[in-house]
C-alpha cells in the first residue's frame, strides 16, 4: 500500500466548473485594496471607468490624477479618462471641486468615494428600527465639471438655434469644455466664444463647428503663481569697540570708519 506523502506542496483552494471562469485565490498580506463588487461587477460603468476607480482607490492621498497626468500613464487617451472620469462622478465614486487659490490660480479638488457617494448618503439616513424617520431636507452637493460643460453646450441652442446638439454630441465635446474651465476660464468666457461671431450662412455641422472653436481657441495654461518674496532680516545692531557707535553687524567688532581708519595706520 502506497503511503501518502506529508510534505507534498499543498495546491490553492480552487473552485471547479464545467465551464466559465475558475479562481485561483490566494490570500494577500501587504500591498493590496479592497474593492466591492458594486464597483467590479457595476451593471452601467464601462471596463475603462471600473478600471480607472480601482487605480484611483489604490493611490496614495494627495497623488495628482488630472486627465493629463493619467493619459500619460495609460494608453487610453486624454478623451477616454475624461469620459471615464464623468461617469464615476454621474455614479457616485468621485467629486471634482474647483478652487481658486489667494494667487488666482484655479485649481481642482478630486474626492473619491470607496462606495457611492449617493448610496453613502442613503444608509447614513436610513430610519432606525420601529421608528419613524425624520423628514430630512435633501443633501447639497456640488455640481461636477462635466455637468456645468454639459448644461453648457445644451443651453446654446436658446442663443441660436443653429447651435442645437444631440445628446451624443454633447458628451464628445464636454472634455474640450472641461479643458477650458481647467485653465481657468469663466465659464461666461466660454460661452461668449462659442456664441459670438457666428457666421450668418447656415451652420451645417454645429458640433464640427464648436468643436474647432474649442480646439483653435483654447488658451495657455495660467502662469505658475510666483514664489513668496524671502523675508530678508536686517542684522542685529553692534556697538564699534572703537568708537561706541552703533552700527549693523552679524558679530562684534569695529564699525566701517574705524576699520578703514586702522587699515591706513
């Protein structure tokens, strides 16, 4: 009778099926973030937006994830982050708040959310058992970029029906919008360059035609803010050991006249 082996390598957990995936789990100690399933197997996010809020919630806090900087990581572009970046703000996973700073630069705040913000906000409000719950006003939130981009580019056809988009169009163009505010544009400026001086033939393509307007357009970035001038502290006064005149100096010792004095004797 063969006897068994003790020290045979031991073979991860596995769940078989007669077909679809199958998991090989191994446990991890160190380096790792827990996701929920309500993001990895979300039913309205694409693979890129439930890819770009994993690689968010593992940052570090304070790690900058602009759409510039996070194009330059992934090979998805500039466009498809902005996209993604939308719809976890439209989900509840992320908020972009800007900010304009003492030296007028506008800068963007981003929060993201482990768990949907309006999921977190429903369970935090949820009646307590055998009680009846308060009457609660609505909670407040501040509106995304995309959404003022979007409310933007919807609004032009009251200005000038020529400019009517479809919805489709609309979400394309956002991300340029969104560029603009990004560089600290008003949001009235933007508008007044879509709007002003449009030709008086028919527009035949509005989105091809806001589309090179933001495009030829678009404005430099705000200049860095200067450094802080160096707060520059006089050296202490001295009184001269030859003169008893007092003078400015880092040390002891004689004044300017009574060095040059000593020096031609």
């Amino acid at each position: 009778m063969t006897e068994k082996q003790p020290s045979a390598p031991a073979h991860p957990k596995t769940r078989h099926s007669h077909s679809g995936v199958t998991h090989v789990n191994e446990p991890h100690h160190d380096n790792f973030t827990v996701v929920g399933n309500h993001l990895a197997q979300h039913p309205e996010l694409s693979l890129t937006a439930i890819g770009l809020a994993t690689h968010i919630q593992s940052l570090p806090a304070g790690t900058s994830i602009g759409i510039k900087v996070l194009a330059a990581k992934f090979p998805e572009g500039e466009i498809r982050i902005a996209a993604a970046l939308r719809e976890l703000e439209e989900h509840g996973y992320l908020t972009r708040a800007r900010e304009r700073l003492q030296s007028g630069r506008v800068t963007t705040r981003t929060t993201s959310y482990n768990k949907p913000r309006r999921a977190a906000v429903a369970a935090t409000t949820a009646p307590e058992p055998h009680r009846p719950a308060p009457q609660a006003p609505a909670p407040t939130t501040v509106a995304p970029p995309h959404h003022t981009a979007a409310d933007l580019l919807s609004g032009l056809r009251v200005q000038d029906s020529r400019l009517l988009l479809t919805e489709r169009e609309v979400n394309r163009l956002a991300p340029s919008v969104d560029a603009w505010l990004e560089r600290g544009v008003p949001l009235a400026a933007v508008r007044r360059t879509l709007t002003s001086g449009l030709p008086e033939d028919p527009i035949k393509h509005p989105a091809a035609f806001l589309a090179h307007r933001l495009a030829a357009l678009l404005p430099p970035p705000l200049p860095a803010a200067p450094p802080p001038p160096s707060l520059h502290r006089p050296a202490p006064f001295q009184t001269c050991d030859g003169c008893d005149r007092a003078f400015r100096a880092s040390r002891p010792g004689r004044c300017r006249d009574c060095r040059t004095s000593a020096g031609a004797a």
